[in-house]
C-alpha cells in the first residue's frame, strides 16, 4: 500500500509541474537578440577563464576562421564586436552564460596557470590569441 501512495505522490507532483510549465505564458525576444546560449552546452558548460590575477585578460566570444583548439592561433580573428575583458580576480564565461573561444596574450606577456588541470605558460606565439573549446577551464594564476 505504501507503495501505491508514494506512486501516486510522485504522478501526482509530475502532473503538477507539467501544468504549471505549459500555462505559462514564453516571453518574445526583441529582433537580434536570440541568442542559444552563446555556444554554450547543456546551459552550463561554456569555455571558461578563471583570472586570478590583478589584470584585465582580453578575450574573445567568437572566433572567426578554423583552428585548432588548445592552440595558438596563426591565421583568424576576433571581430571587434566580440572582444571583451575577463576582470582582475574573476570568472567570466559560464556564470554568464557566455562561450570564450580564445584569450590574447600580449605581445612581452606571459601566463602561467593551467587549462582543464594542465599547467601551461602561455607567451605570444602566432598571432597572440590561445584558442580552446567551449568544455575547457582556463585559468591564468599569475603573468609577468
């Protein structure tokens, strides 16, 4: 009998919820600004940076031309409109539903940190942005 009852609690509360969610009412974007999550997976899966340093780091939102990831990159670009700045002693990309495709390494600069548990140290190297892909943590600790 117990069973039963919790059976019945279960389908009762899934009923619930299924009501509630079809009432109510999708809210309509304004033009342009549909965006599917910014290149992120599963809602919370998005590249990441993880600055913990005590300068901005330049990173970009959408990378134009191929390349491989986990990479420096020698031919492409980050158009303008998709530049923005990780902040000193922050986390941008997954808490704001943002997909960081690379990041800029000033020309004379260089990280050190680590991207999904590697350490790496990172220096211009082609055309001064890093590249990874939207399942990759990167975190620079430290830049001299």
């Amino acid at each position: 009998m117990h069973l039963r009852t919790t059976l019945g609690t279960v389908i009762g509360a899934g009923a619930l919820l299924t009501t509630v969610l079809a009432s109510t009412p999708a809210q309509a974007s304004p033009a342009g600004q549909v965006r599917p999550l910014s290149g992120c997976r599963f809602v919370v899966i998005c590249g990441t940076l993880y600055n913990n340093t005590t300068h901005n780091v330049k990173v970009c939102l959408n990378w134009v031309g191929s390349g491989p990831d986990q990479a420096y990159q020698t031919s492409g670009h980050c158009r303008s409109d998709s530049i923005a700045y990780a902040k000193p002693h922050s986390v941008y990309g997954t808490p704001q539903h943002k997909d960081i495709d690379a990041f800029y390494i000033p020309w004379g600069t260089v990280y050190w940190g680590a991207y999904s548990g590697i350490p790496k140290k990172w220096t211009h190297t082609g055309n001064g942005w890093w590249k990874f892909s939207s399942v990759t943590d990167v975190h620079i600790d430290w830049t001299s």
